[in-house]
C-alpha cells in the first residue's frame, strides 16, 4: 500500500511525535481493518492523502455492479467478471455478493491469489501450461470446495494435462476454446477439434470436458463477431450431440468488456436441446472508462433492446487525483500525473475534476483542458492563457482501460459523495 500515504491533518510544523498510521507511513507497514478505516476520517479534499492517488467512488461502484446484475439476469446469463482487470480481492467480494456465478482469471498466480482470500470458483480464461503452474492448480484442487475451469486448444496440451492429474489422482475441468484464424488460442477447424477430442477420450479419467469457449475481443466489427459466436454453438451442439460432455448444464462462455450484449444474445440458452449455462466475463465494467468501453457502452445504449430499457449505463468509478506542480507556460500546466501512475496504451488520461484545497467542491474542468503527452512522473496539461489554475490545485482525470491502471497501484482509496474515506482497496498484481 505504500502508493498510497495518510499525512494526517494537524498542525503545519507539529514536531511533536509521530503516529505512524496519521503521519506519512505507508499503510502497508501497518494495515488498518475495514472497519477502521472510515473512523480515521480521512478526506481526499482536505489533503489527508499524498496525491497522485488513485480514488474510486463508492456509490458509481454499486450502481455499476447492480446494473450487470440486472443485465444479465435479463438474458438468463451468469456472471463470472474478469478479476485480471483489478486484481483487488475486496472488489472480488463486492462482485460475488452482488450474484456472480464466480471470478475469471489469466494464471494460475491470478488464481492463487484469489483463493487466499475466498474464492472458490474460478474460470481460468487461459491454458493451463507449465509445471509450476500445473502443481499451483493441483493443489488446490485438494480443496473439494474449490470448483476451477480451465482451457484446451490442443492434443498435446491435453496429454501434458492428463499425464499430469493422472499421476497425482485429481481431476480437472476443461473449456475447449475455439478461435479464429489471425486472433488468438483457440482450435480454429474441425481437424483441430477432433485431435483434441480424440485425445481427451484417452484422459477421461483425469480430464472432464465441460464446456465451450471464446474470446471474441480479437475481432472488431459486429458481423465478424456474430459469425463466430453462431460457429462455436455450433461446435457445442456437434459436442453436446456425440455426449461427451461431462458437465450439466454445459458451460458455454464467452465475452470480454466490449461485446458482451452480442455474446448475452447469440448465447441464448433457449436456442439448446441441452441444458447450458451461459457466462459472460467482463470485467472492466465494474469502473468503466472513457476510452474503449464508454464507446462500446454508447454502442450498446443505443442497439441494446435490454440496455435501453434499464435507462442510465455504466458510471465512471475510478479517477486519479494528482497536484498541479508548476504553470510554466501560459498556455501549459505541468500535473504530478505520470506513465507510472495511469494508463496510456488506449488514450491519454481525460481531465475531469477541478479542486482548489480550501474551497467548497471540485467543479468540471474547462471543456479545452486535456493532456498531450505524459512521462514518467509528469504530465503536460494544454490550458488556455488565463485560466485559473496554479501549483497546488488537485485535479481528478479519467483514464481509458482501467486494467493497467489498476497494476500501478498497491493500494486505492474508496469514497463517498463527501470524499471521506470509507475503504481502502489492496491490489494483488
């Protein structure tokens, strides 16, 4: 947690002792419980935490998590939310209590780190390769409690599998994931299907097949999309007819942030003979972003039959709040906000909030404020000649793909409308 420091709120020079959760220690020395926390009486406004500082917003969390709910409960799809994008075991928790069917996750790291603090469904939207990676899984699958999916591609993917439960005496279940041609894993025709058919029937004993899946991110436009989704029902209907299927209901699951309504519609459990379990995996939706996924969002407010009659969307639930260091130029302000503290890869951070520390709220920022290059620590904010901006003025910017914002920072702070602290969100990446 030591990205993110309490400085206390009293006097300016008090040289008096010091308290090692109320003067500038890293919280990580000295972790606080939960309920703790919101008693402290930290407020991001007045400054009761060293800036920049990743913030998310309590009540835009909630709304965001009840409208997914909502959402799928409409397509009669369950929810397993990509844990990858915040790896914060405390949102994990929040996604679970509000209906998830489980976590989605990339490693068997990812994994672990997720049953260490409570979770005992994960969907592992990866193959399971290596040795290490292999025992890490196999040992918790010692916890009958523990239900874990996993995906196969390939027959020699699946005999290192086998060969592996067979002598340690688990068991393991496996998606096939099916892919396309130019995108990512996946079995892309049926001479590669049926290899890796063929070599599950040899491991039937260690492996169980219990479902399909994509990931329909690698493609970019709705019709591609809704092509391949029609082909791997396709594959599950060929799969589900010749019974080699070890799983009722089938688990078909597909959906990244950005399409998953065609996935809700294309999946319909309706269009089966068979019982089949539909989950969708986004995971970025939990704080939204004003990059790649609020334009997916608009898309979908507008296509979306379900969506459309739910009213407001997804909410912006993560800000990072940085100081304004030096106004060098009168057409240039130069913010505490920098490549190690936000994502850059699919936009610039966007400007949001405007506070001046002893004033009332934060109000919007000029309509022609935005950054144009970031470094390490630094960001370049373009303003206009008198705007009414100085050295320590606090500015909250939006950030597109929440994914690798949430790896720069150990820990994030959760507030209310006030801006009082009520949590304190740990990332395990």
């Amino acid at each position: 947690m030591d990205r993110l420091k309490q400085t206390g709120s009293g006097p300016a020079c008090d040289s008096g002792a010091i308290d090692p959760l109320n003067k500038g220690i890293a919280l990580i020395e000295q972790p606080i419980a939960h309920d703790e926390i919101a008693r402290r009486g930290w407020n991001l406004l007045r400054e009761d935490l060293t800036l920049p500082a990743a913030v998310l917003y309590e009540e835009a969390l909630e709304h965001n998590l009840e409208w997914m709910r909502q959402f799928t409960d409409a397509y009669g799809a369950r929810l397993a939310p990509h844990g990858k994008t915040t790896m914060a075991p405390r949102l994990f928790a929040m996604q679970l209590a509000a209906g998830a069917w489980g976590i989605t996750l990339a490693t068997a790291h990812q994994t672990q780190v997720a049953y260490a603090h409570g979770v005992r469904r994960v969907l592992m939207a990866n193959q399971l390769i290596g040795k290490q990676n292999i025992a890490i899984v196999a040992g918790l699958l010692r916890d009958p409690d523990f239900e874990f999916y996993c995906l196969i591609d390939s027959a020699q993917q699946v005999d290192q599998l086998g060969t592996y439960f067979s002598q340690c005496g688990a068991k393991l279940n496996v998606l096939l994931e099916v892919g396309v041609d130019g995108g990512r894993a996946g079995v892309r025709n049926g001479e590669q299907l049926q290899s890796v058919l063929d070599a599950l029937s040899k491991w039937s004993h260690a492996i169980a097949l219990c479902g399909v899946e994509v990931y329909e991110g690698v493609l970019d436009n709705e019709a591609a999309i809704r092509a391949f989704l029609l082909h791997a029902v396709d594959v599950t209907k060929e799969i589900a007819a010749k019974k080699l299927f070890k799983r009722t209901p089938i688990l078909l699951s597909g959906a990244g942030s950005a399409w998953y309504d065609v996935v809700a519609e294309v999946f319909s459990p309706r269009d089966f003979q068979e019982p089949v379990e539909v989950v969708l995996r986004p995971g970025c939706y939990l704080t939204h972003d004003v990059g790649a996924y609020r334009k997916a969002q608009d898309r979908i407010l507008k296509s979306n039959p379900v969506v459309r009659q739910m009213g407001a969307g997804l909410k912006t639930a993560l800000q990072v709040w940085a100081y304004v260091q030096s106004v060098p130029e009168a057409n240039k302000a130069i913010v505490g906000l920098g490549r190690r503290d936000a994502a850059f890869d699919s936009g610039l951070p966007v400007p949001a909030l405007h506070f001046r520390p002893g004033s009332a709220s934060p109000h919007a920022v000029p309509a022609h404020w935005m950054v144009t290059r970031m470094m390490d620590q630094h960001a370049y904010l373009e303003i206009a000649a008198n705007d009414d901006i100085r050295p320590g003025d606090m500015i909250a910017f939006e950030i597109a793909h929440p994914c690798l914002t949430f790896d720069k920072w150990r820990v994030l702070a959760l507030v209310n409308r006030a801006y009082d602290v009520v949590d304190l969100i740990q990332t395990f990446f």
